[in-house]
C-alpha cells in the first residue's frame, strides 16, 4: 500500500544509530587498550558514558517509533525464511541496542570505584541500585563485550544482505532505508560537528580549554596583601587504599594570595606546592610517593594552582576556578572555601576533590585494582593569613 521507503523519521534514527554504534564500539576497544598511564584514559571512559546513554535514549525512541509504524513490506520474491530472518535479525538488533548500554550501566553501577557518570560532564545520572562488587563488575563487563561482538556479527550479516538486496536481487530494500539528500548533508554537518564537540572535549581545543587569564600574570613574583602564616596552615590530601582511609600532608607549599572581598575580580590566589614534601603516617607510602609512579618529585619537583575567576557563593563562602598542574598534566579545577576574615586575619578553609589518574597518578595497573588506592583523593586546606598592605 504505502511507499516501499522506511518514513524519514526511521531513516535518520537508523544511521544515526549506526554511526553512534560503530563510533562506540571502535572507542570502547580503543579506551579499553589504552595504557593507564594515559592522561586521556579518563576522559574518554567519561565520553563512551555519556554517548552509550546517549544511543540508550536513541533506540528507545527508535523502538517506540517502530511500534506505531509498520515497515515497508519485503519483496514478494523473498523466500517466507528470508522474510523471517531479516525481520529476527531486525528484532536481535533491537534487543542489542538497548541491552549493551544498558549493562554498560550496570558495570559502572555496581563497580566498587564508583565513579559518578555526568552527562557530558553537567548532568548527573543516577547509578542502577545493584549491589557493587568486582565479580559483578567483571561479570557485567564480560557481557558488555560480548553484546559488543554480537552486534559486529548480526551486522556482518545485516550488511552482506543489504548488499545482496542492492546488487543481485536488485530490489527497493536498501534504497528503503537510504537517507535523502537532505539526510545525508545532515549526516555530514552531524559527523562534523560531533568531531569537533570530541576535539574540544579532548583539550585539543587549547583556546576552548585555556583558563588561565591574566590573573596568574598579575600575581607573580611575591605581589600579595596577605602572607601566609605556614606554622599555622595545612595542606591535607585524603584518599582511601584497600577500604581504609589515609591522610598526608604537604609540609612545604608557598601562596600568593591577593584578595580584596569586595573586589573578586582583582582577586587571585597562586599556590606552588613542593611535591617532595608530602608526608603520610606510613612508612612504605612515604618511601613510594616520591617514585615516578606517583609524584615523581625529581621530574616534577612542583605542583602549583593559578586561579582565574573567584565568586562568591554564599555568606563567607566561594569558589575559585582555576588550573591545576601535577606532573605537567593541567586541569581546570574548582577550590570551594569558607573564609573568616576580621580585616587583618583571615582563616580559609576549603577543598577540592580530585581523580588522580587524571594527574598521572599511580596509574601503574596494581595501583588501579579496585582494593588499592581509590582513584577520588580529597585535597584540604585550611590557610591562616594577616593581611600585608
Ligand atoms: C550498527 C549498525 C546498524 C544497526 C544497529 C542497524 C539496524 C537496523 C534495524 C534494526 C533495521 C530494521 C528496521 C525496522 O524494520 O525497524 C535495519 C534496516 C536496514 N538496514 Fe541497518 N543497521 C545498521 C547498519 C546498516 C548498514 C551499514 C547498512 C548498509 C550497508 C544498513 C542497511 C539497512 C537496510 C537496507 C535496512 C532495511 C531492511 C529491510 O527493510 O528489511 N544498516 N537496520
Ligand atoms: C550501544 C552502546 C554501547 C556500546 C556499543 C559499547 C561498546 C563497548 C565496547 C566495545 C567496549 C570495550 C570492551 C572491552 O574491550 O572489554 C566497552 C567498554 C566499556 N563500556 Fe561500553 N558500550 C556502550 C554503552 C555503554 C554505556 C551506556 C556505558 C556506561 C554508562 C558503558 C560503559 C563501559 C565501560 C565502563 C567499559 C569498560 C569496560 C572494561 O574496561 O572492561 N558502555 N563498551
């Protein structure tokens, strides 16, 4: 009756789909192989999060989609067990589609890492309420692959038939999921797009990425109102190894601070820390944290904070964007803090929590085992200071 084309509707979610798909698949191998010394391990594990849910919401409009409108119908020429295997490869399809992201949420749910999945880095979606545990997690793992491999293989037949469909039957069925033109050149802008999103998620964006300012400038060499008093301030770091929560202290750190309340934006805050003297309660950490795994304070004897914007968020309360650097690897970090300021002393206290494989930290595989050293580290400070002008 109806045309013997798919509605465009059909058509634009079927290549959508597909290229998400094999994007997917092809990254997924890809970030799984990367070494863990990898800054862009991290990163990418967040990206195939957030495109996997993203092809999760696709399908399941797809699905609905399809429900409400009848395919065009097959060739009369088509035996009825061909009919019947595309229409169960069209079916297995479906149900791959939307079981891989599905469990691909279900290992990031029950894995005991637990790190928070952020859609695209703002939304934040909820975990699954399945009990965490690693053999569940490489349990789910497992499937994921496996569903991974079970959609390259339903797709080798999927498009040997299309082929046959285009040149020995030489039927309409690949021209009845063929994209218009219009489709296409969407297709296109959309491929583009999304490649330059990824390059700019990638940080191979600089000017997208840079944060500095000129506010890192105006606080160089020793301009600060107010000094530091180091016998009454810490610097704290706070992470968790084998269950057990563990603490050090950064013993040697010098700040630049300018800040004037009432004046945010000529305010700015410089922080150079002496990686070296990072100090635990334990012997065989302290010997460990110097190493090239870790801090390797010979390479990198500094690690330092440059603010850009300061705002206020509440009562005594604010937040200070800036750049973090350990071992040469920068990222854009927030440092919330209370200050208690009676004009000529002032206490901040505050922190910000870090991931630290994205610093190059401990990112040997022992160190990654989910009951070594867990990947959040909470970093705290609690600054004294008399104003100096
Ligand atoms: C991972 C990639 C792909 C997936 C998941 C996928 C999935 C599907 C599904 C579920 C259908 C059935 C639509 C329905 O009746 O609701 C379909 C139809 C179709 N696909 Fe794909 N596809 C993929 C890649 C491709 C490729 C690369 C080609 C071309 C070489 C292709 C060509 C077709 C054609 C011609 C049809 C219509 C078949 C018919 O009417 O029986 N697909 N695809
Ligand atoms: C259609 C959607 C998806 C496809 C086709 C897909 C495909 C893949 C592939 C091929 C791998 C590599 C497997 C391996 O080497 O072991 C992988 C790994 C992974 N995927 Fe997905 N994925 C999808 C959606 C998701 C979603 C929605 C999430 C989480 C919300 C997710 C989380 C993961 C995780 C955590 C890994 C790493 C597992 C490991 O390191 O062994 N995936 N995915």
């Amino acid at each position: 009756m109806d045309s013997a084309r798919y509605s465009s509707v059909a058509v634009v979610l079927h290549w959508a789909i597909a290229i998400l798909i094999l994007c997917q698949i092809a990254g997924g191998f890809y970030m799984h192989n990367l070494p863990n010394t990898s800054p862009l391990k991290f990163d990418l594990y967040q990206l195939h999060k957030s495109f996997g849910l993203s092809i999760l919401v696709l399908s399941l409009v797809r699905l609905g989609w399809r429900l409400g409108h009848r395919p065009p119908a097959l060739p009369s020429a088509m035996a009825a067990w061909e009919k019947l295997a595309a229409r169960a490869a069209h079916w297995g399809f479906y149900v791959l589609m939307i079981a891989a992201p599905l469990v691909g949420w279900a290992i990031v749910s029950v894995s005991p890492t637990d790190i928070p999945t952020k859609y695209f880095g703002f939304i934040p979606i909820p975990h699954l309420p399945l009990a965490r545990g690693e053999s569940a997690e490489e349990f789910f793992e497992e499937v994921h692959e496996l569903l991974a491999y079970g959609i390259l293989g339903l797709l080798a037949l999927h498009v040997g038939a299309a082929l046959k469909h285009r040149f020995f039957n030489k039927d309409h069925v690949f021209q009845s999921m063929s994209p218009s033109r219009f489709a296409q050149w969407a297709g296109v802008g959309g491929v583009i797009g999304a490649l330059m999103m990824g390059a700019a998620l990638y940080g191979l964006a600089p000017p997208l990425n840079a944060n500095s300012g000129a506010a890192g400038v105006r606080a160089g060499a020793g301009e600060t109102n107010w000094q530091v008093a180091y016998d009454q301030s810490t610097l704290k770091f706070i992470g968790e190894e084998k269950g057990r929560r563990f603490e050090g202290e950064f013993r040697n750190f010098h700040a630049e601070i300018i800040f004037f309340p009432d004046d945010l934006a000529a305010s700015s805050i410089e922080v150079a820390v002496s990686t070296g003297s990072a100090a635990t309660g334990d012997e065989l950490r302290n010997t460990i944290l110097p190493g090239e795994e870790w801090f390797d304070v010979k390479a990198h004897p500094e690690a330092t904070f440059t603010s850009g914007s300061i705002r206020q968020t509440g009562d005594g309360a604010y937040e200070a964007d800036g750049v973090l650097t350990i071992k040469g690897f920068e990222k854009d970090i927030t440092l919330a803090f209370t200050l208690e300021n009676d004009g000529d002393r002032a206490v901040a206290i505050g922190g910000a929590d870090l991931i630290r494989t994205q610093f190059g930290l401990g990112t040997a595989a022992s160190w990654l085992e989910e009951e070594e050293v867990q990947l959040g580290v909470r970093v705290e400070f609690e600054v004294h200071a008399t104003r100096a002008d």
